[in-house]
C-alpha cells in the first residue's frame, strides 16, 4: 500500500490524475487572490471540527514557522497570518509550480468520497502480494493493491464480500484512505509538505490516522524511504533478537582479541628472551645467561638436547663475563655470577663428533651447582647408572630423588655393585661426569628432567677434594648412538694383556663357573664336598671351581684351614687333572678373630676412624664376621702384604686365581679415613682391583670402571625366585650399556632365598646357597643363561633326577657349543677394542627402531642372534620382536621376517627363542 500511496500521489503532482492539473508557477499572481483562497480555507477548516496540533497533543510549545511569500520583499513587515502553528519543522519543499493546485478543493472532495470497505484477510492477502512476505499478528501494516495509473482514484470494491469469519461473526468492513495504507497509518504519518508559499501538513490530509508524530518520513520519493518502512514491518521480536545477536558476537569477538594480544604479548616477550637474549657458543650452543636455558644443535642444527643450568642459583643476580684472572687459555667461555658461581664452557671438535665441557665452580657456602635436562625428548630414552633400586630398563622410566651415585646393594641403596658416571641418550647425546665431582643423580618423571648436582655428605663424599662443591662433565653428540657409544667407552683393553691372560678370558667364555654350595656355618665346606661336586659336575663340562670364604678359618688369614683342608693341594691336584681350575674367594676385609689383623694394626695397614689416632682401626661388618678392619690400599706397604700372602697360596696349592669379593663402598666403615684421600668409595675397589691385577683375579664384586680382561663384573647377588631372574638379565644389559663388556651372571637358580624383603645389605648377613629351586625356573634360568658371556652353576641338573631336565641341558650345551661360543669369540675383538658389550639391548642393533628401544626382555648376542626368554611362570608363549632383517627361527628352523612383531609366539618349556641372522640376499 505504501508504494501504491506514493504512486497515486506522484500522479496528482505530476498532472497524470483526470481532475487534478498542476499549473506552473506564475509569477504575476495577485497577493490579493491568494489572500482571499487562505480565507475561504479558514473558513472551511473553521466549519469542519477542529483537529488537535501536534503541540496540543505532546503538550509542549513549537516554534512557528515562517510561511514565506516570495514576491514579497525581504524587508517587508510580515503579517500576522504569516505564521502558522503547529506546522513540523520536517517538512520538505514541494517542486515549484504546485501553487496552482487547489490543495482545498482537492482534500474537501477526498473527505466526502465514500470509502470502500475491504476485510482483514483480503488486506493480509493484498500485503502478501505485494511485499512477497505473510502479514504476521505483530505486523498490522498491510500492502493495498497497485492501482492503475489509467484509474488512480477509483478503489477496488471488496464490500461485496459478506462471508463470515472462522468464528462465526460478521466481518467488520475496513475503510481504507487513499492517501495512507494501513502499513503506513501503523508506522509514522506522512511529513508536511511545503507547497512553496503555503506549508501544511500531510496530515491533514489523513484523518484516519493514529500514529504518533515522532517518526516520520523524510522524503516520499526516496529509496531510503522504502527500505525503512520495509525494516519497520518485521516484528519487534525478531528486530530485538538481531540486536542481542549482534551483541553477543561483538562481545565475542572483543574477547577473542583480547585473548590474541596477550599471546602476541607473549610470545613476543619470550621470542626476546629466546632469541635476543641467546648467545651461540662455539656455533652449536645455545645459552641464555639470563634465565640459564642450555641448548645443543646438531651439524643440521636441529636440537638435540634442551636443559637448564644452574637451577639453584636464581634469578636475582645477573651474569658477567670473567675477569681476565679468572679465564683459562685453553678457549673457553667463562660466566660468572657475582660472588655465586662461574661456569666455564669449553668445546672439543672430533670430526662426526663434537664434545662439550661444563664446569661449574660454587663461589659461596651452601650452594650445590645443579643441571637438569629433559628426560624425553623425540621419543630418545636415557640409558645408563647400572643397575637401579626399581630396576628400571631405562633411566627414563625410573623415579628417585636426589641420591649419591655410588656402588651398593640395590635392594637397600638406589644403585647397584657396577656404577660408571656415564649416561647416553637414544637420540645421539651422550654425557660422562668426572671422578672428581661429588655426583648426586635425581630424576623427576613428573618435571620430566633428570639432574646433575654436586654435593658433599657425610659419608660418600665426606672427602672435600675443592673447597666448594665443582660440578664437571662432557656432553658428546653425533647421528648415531652406537658410533657415540663406542666413542664414549672406547677404551683399549688390549694393553699390558698376557698370552695367558688371553687364554683366561677365552676359558671364562668357552667353560662354566662351578660355585662349591655351602650353608651358613663354614663347617658345611671340606675336601670331600669339594671332590664330590667336581665328580658331579664334569658330566656338564670342566670349568672354574669357585670355593668361598670358608676355605680359610676366619676371613683376612689369607692361610687355609688345616683342620678343615688338611690336604688341600691334594683334592686341587685332582681337580686339576680332570680339568677344573681351582679359584679362592678373597676380601679386603680382616677378621678382628684373624691372627693378621693384630698384624696390620701394628703395621698400622687398616683404615683408621676419622678424626683419631692411626692407631685405631674403623671396623665393619661383612658377611660371616661380624666385626673386621678393612686394609688400607692407599698405604703403600699394604699391597706388598697382602701380594706375599696371596703369591704363597699360588706356590703351595696350585691356585690359578682369585675372586675379589670386595661388597661394595657402603661396606666400608663409616667413618672411614684412609692415609691418602679418596675421591668416593669407589675409588677404594678401582684401586683394590689394580694393584691385584698381577696375582690373577677371575671376577671382581664390585667395580666403578672396567676391570682388565680377564677380570669379569659379577652381578649383584639374586633371589632363588622369576623375579631374580629377571633381575639377572636386566643387570647384564645394564651394565653392558655403561661400558662392562665381559659380566659374570649369578648361579642357575639363585644365589640365596629369601621370602621377605631385606632391611638391611645382604653382604650383612652370611647367605647359605637356596634349597634346589623349582624345575621349571631352573630350566628357564638355565636356558636364559646359555646365551650369557659366561656361565654360572651350584645346583646341578643331576639333582633334578629328571629326564626333561637332563634333555634339555644336554640340549642347552650343545647350543652353546656350536652358536653361542663361536658369537662370543667373533665379537671379542670389537668389545676389547671398542668397549662394546658382547650381550647387547636390541637398540645397539638398530637405534633408530622405536621399537628396539623399548624392548627390555629381549637382547642380542653380537649382531647376529637374538633371543627372547620366557621370564614369567607357567608361560609358553610371548610377543617377540624381530629387528630388520631376516631371521632363522631357532626351534622350527622358519625364515621370519625382521622389523615386526610376532604376537603369540609358541614357546614350550624345554624351548628357548632364539633367532639367527641370515644374509641379507635371503628370499623365502
């Protein structure tokens, strides 16, 4: 109806409408006529009722406008007529010409035309039609009908409608106005109209309207116009939804860029601190001095390991470069922190390899110089510390506070008998701390770093070798772990090596270690349990005869029992016709029943308690003496002591060597004080094995650095239980990875039984060997250790009196015989020259297999045999993984194919896995 409105309108100005003819503008036109047309108006106007004014109606005073005649001059007195109230201050102006319409005659005859009544639904229907959208309840406006322009005034009749509601009721007729529709009456009324001389308003021509005078329409003619009284029709629902809508995503949207200019802010302070606080130190080393973060590149200048130095020092003090005393000539870089620490980086370039040096030196009381790095990174795990209280396959995986890194009983202590300040990561870093450093090791899974701190304590450390705690170590990197490995450990084992030495080693491979079994009290062990067990045990092959403690009446006599052996040299005499090789277990430790330890208190040859007198020795308990002085091996004049004593037992009973049974640095007294500081208790074995190289040792107890060939590394002692066994296993792996290539494992079966767990070390207490353990974890046990370098036996398969038993041991020796020994001797060169373990984790095979990484109960022998043992109870099948590869299946001859698993693998209980490596030109 709007546009049909303004239509109609159009018409009438432009002179298309039959009675209406618009008139140019004359410029002639008396004032007199145009007086007396305002007349006849007034009176017209004054006949009909009055309408309110829009200030009546709002109850407020508005200007009066102006009613202009332009042929009047400008100085001309206006009149009062000349104003006229109430007239909108919106009007517009009207094109020129239209004085000439006689706007009286034209309003007088549209009040007196009939109107024409039409229904509610034929308006909504009409409205449908001509806006395209449904007349809704809250929109009342409707759209009349476009009329012809032939026939603008004459209305569409719809009265002859009389058809009823839905409900029944008469429909009320609508009267419709030819200049306002029933959208526009609902909307705003129409703006006055400014007829050049004359101004009035359009309302008075619309006396059905009632709308409020606040809005209006600015121009009839306009686009603007249309567009506003179409928005003005949807509902005010729908218009007050938009609007919340609207709301809610600007508050969206603010937040949304709130929350992105704090990252940027971010960001950009940490890039500043990253990128331009960071300094490069020898082109691969990252550091920033502010915050300490340390960073290695790799010769791709990828990061390869990422930590924090100096984590207790922090934030308060700012670092310097030294002054010129305090700098070294060697080219390293010198950092201090006033008065708190100075960190000296030096770097050493090997060709694929580049090594790093850190030293830190604590410059006041009480701070511990501490690193720590990332525990996991790109999936690399960390290797190395030997063997853990948790028996942890890798040091990832462990968690422990901070703990002085010394040998001891790792049921008691956090590590085991075999340490080695040495650590690699599966990614190609590798770190080795110094003998020096008072080293305490922590791991923290949760914070996911692993730390270095140097720290001194009243007993592993208690020697002060620096007035203040000095951290020193190397980090080494390269692509490949196993080339890094090899670098780390490298060490030539070759040196000083005897011809007979050589066949030692070769014999400790090729034949077992019989251990003579024992109980509690010495009494159990004579000749004739000796020459008993050697008849028994040369149906399995000759070997070494291993005799405990007991072959002497107290321990430290370092002479032989004559109440007990009273021909001794005779049974070795025997034993040494049928083969066997006859080895006596020796300590440091001296009996206070012993006749020597009134000997070595004159000779002052024992280790003294701190802060006294030499004279008085520090005692310690160790296995079946319950109270022993420990020789002081930093006196020079105990070697040559203990050397003729041990010399004359080789001259009188034919002894070809020794086991050293030195427990471990937590066996030494407490308060121990030797005449020459050591380092740690570590030092006091490293020491103890080399100046006892020349008398022939086959096997130490304990060991902090690799002991010369022939000399194996026994393993801690195991529980006659699968967990024992595991353990075993674990702790050969563990130590070939810290660089012992030749480790002794403990006897088939278990070296003791214990149901509860220990309070205290088991060197304190005098273990009897287990009762005969049961079948099925002897045979694994013994399947398990036909693959080890070197075998270890006291029970006997003949005690079994079983037929499987004896099968399968016959078995088990024939394998060893023809694949195990010919490996061990093939890849006995490369760990003598290069350190690398003859029992190796599957990652050295192929450290770039995630897989290989995390496999713990699997390992290999060289490169060319892998082998999964059964470790759990009544188990006869296992996931085995193959590295790449082609492999020979040990128990059904089948060719498998490497780099996959095997779910479900079948393995019987007189079977071991074991696969064999083949050519690489294979085809099935």
């Amino acid at each position: 109806m709007a546009h049909s409105t303004q239509s109609g309108a159009a018409q009438a100005l432009n002179g298309q409408h039959p009675e209406l003819a618009f008139a140019d503008a004359d410029a002639d036109t008396d004032v007199d006529e145009r007086n007396e047309q305002e007349q006849e108006q007034h009176q017209l106007l004054g006949a009909m009722p009055r309408k309110q004014s829009l200030s009546e109606r709002r109850n407020v005073d508005l200007p009066l406008l102006k009613m202009v005649n332009e042929k009047e001059p400008e100085s001309a007195t206006p009149s009062p007529e000349a104003f006229a109230p109430g007239l909108r201050r919106n009007s517009i102006s009207m094109p020129s010409g239209i004085n000439a319409l006689d706007l009286e005659a034209l309003r007088l005859r549209h009040q007196m035309q009939p109107q024409d009544a039409l229904h509610e639904e034929i308006i909504a229907d009409d409205a449908t039609s001509s806006l395209g959208t449904p007349a809704t309840p809250d929109t009342p406006g409707t759209t009349a009908p476009t009329t012809s322009a032939n026939t603008p005034d004459k209305a569409i009749n719809f009265a002859n409608d009389d058809s009823d509601d839905e409900f029944g009721n008469a429909r009320r007729p609508v009267h419709r106005d030819r200049f306002r529709s029933r959208r526009r009456a609902s909307i705003a009324p129409l703006p006055a109209l400014r007829l050049n001389s004359k101004e009035m308003l359009a309302s008075d021509f619309d006396s059905h309207s009632l709308a409020s005078n606040q809005a209006s329409i600015t121009s009839v003619n306009s686009l603007a116009s249309l567009l506003r009284e179409k928005m003005q029709a949807f509902p005010q629902l729908i218009r007050k939804k938009k609007r919340e809508t609207k709301d809610y995503k600007i508050k969206i949207f603010v937040i949304i860029m709130f929350f992105i200019i704090i990252f940027l802010i971010g960001y950009a302070y940490v890039a500043y601190h990253q990128q331009v606080l960071t300094r490069s130190y020898f082109q691969k080393i990252k550091f920033n001095s502010h915050d300490r973060i340390f960073r290695i590149l790799s010769h791709e200048d990828k990061e390869v390991i990422s930590g924090q130095l100096g984590v207790t020092l922090g934030f308060d003090t700012a670092p310097f470069h030294c002054l010129e005393e305090q700098r070294r000539s060697d080219g390293s870089v010198c950092i201090e922190w006033n008065g708190v620490a100075r960190l000296h980086l030096n770097f050493e370039d090997k060709g694929v390899f580049r090594c790093y040096t850190l030293q830190w030196q604590a410059l006041t009381p009480g701070l511990l110089p501490t690193d720590c790095y990332e525990l996991k990174r790109d999936n690399g795990l960390w290797f190395g510390g030997g063997v853990t209280k948790g028996q942890e396959w890798s040091l990832s995986y462990a968690n422990f506070d901070f703990a002085p890194y010394a040998s001891g009983d790792s049921k008691i202590h956090q590590f085991g008998n075999g340490v080695k300040r040495y650590f690699i990561n599966s990614i190609g870093v590798a770190m080795q701390v110094s003998e020096k450093t008072p080293l305490q090791l922590g791991v923290n899974r949760t914070e996911n770093r692993f730390c270095l701190r140097a720290a001194n304590d009243e007993f592993t450390f208690v020697n002060h070798l620096t007035p203040l705690p000095q951290l020193d170590y190397r980090i080494c990197t390269t692509e490949d772990m196993r080339s890094l490995h090899m670098l780390m450990t490298q060490q030539s084992l070759w040196d000083g090596l005897k011809e007979q030495e050589f066949k030692v080693l070769h014999s400790l491979l090729e034949e077992p270690v019989w251990r003579i079994p024992h109980t509690e009290l010495p009494e159990s062990l004579n000749e004739s349990a000796i020459c008993d067990y050697s008849e028994s045990a040369i149906a399995m092959g000759l070997g070494h005869i291993v005799i405990n403690e007991f072959w002497q009446e107290n321990i430290g006599d370092f002479t032989v029992d004559k109440a007990r052996f009273p021909t001794l040299k005779d049974t070795i005499d025997v034993l040494h016709r049928r083969g066997f090789k006859v080895v006596l277990t020796i300590q440091p430790f001296i009996s206070t029943d012993s006749a020597n330890f009134k000997d070595a208190v004159k000779r002052k040859l024992l280790i003294y308690e701190r802060h006294s007198e030499r004279s008085i020795p520090a005692l310690t308990r160790y296995k079946s003496s319950s109270s022993a002085g420990v020789l002081d091996i930093t006196n020079n004049a105990s070697v040559p002591w203990l050397l003729e004593k041990l010399q004359r037992l080789k001259e009188e009973y034919g002894v070809q060597s020794f086991y050293l049974d030195l427990g471990t640095g937590y066996n030494l007294p407490h308060y121990y004080q030797c005449r020459q500081t050591l380092d740690n208790p570590d030092t006091y074995a490293r020491l103890f094995t080399a100046s006892l190289e020349g008398a022939g040792l086959m096997a130490v107890s304990t060991a902090s650095v690799v002991p010369k060939p022939p000399t194996f590394l026994s393993t801690p002692p195991a529980n006659a239980t699968w967990e024992g066994l595991r353990e075993t296993l674990g702790a050969v792996l563990n130590y070939g990875v810290i660089g012992y290539p030749f480790v002794l494992p403990g006897v088939i079966g278990g070296d003791y039984l214990l149901q509860r767990p220990l309070s205290k070390m088991v060197s304190f207490y005098s273990m009897s060997q287990p009762p005969l353990p049961d079948q099925e974890l002897f045979i694994r046990w013994l399947q398990l250790a036909t693959f080890m370098p070197a075998m270890q036996f006291s029970h006997l398969p003949s005690e079994y009196r079983s037929d499987l038993v004896t099968r399968v041991a016959q078995e088990l020796k024939e394998v060893r015989q023809l694949i195990v020994i010919p490996l061990l001797k093939k890849y006995l060169n490369p760990s003598m020259n290069e350190g690398l373990p003859l029992v190796r984790p599957l990652w050295m095979m192929d450290p770039h297999d995630p897989a290989c990484l995390i496999v713990s109960d699997e390992f290999s022998v060289g490169e060319e045999l892998i082998v999964a043992p059964i470790l759990h109870a009544n188990r006869e099948e296992r996931e085995v993984y193959l590295p790449q590869g082609v492999w020979k299946d040990g128990i059904d001859g089948s060719l498998r194919k490497g780099s996959r698993w095997m779910h479900g693998y079948r393995v019987p209980k007189d079977k071991i896995a074991y696969f064999r490596k083949m050519p690489d030109n294979t085809r099935f």
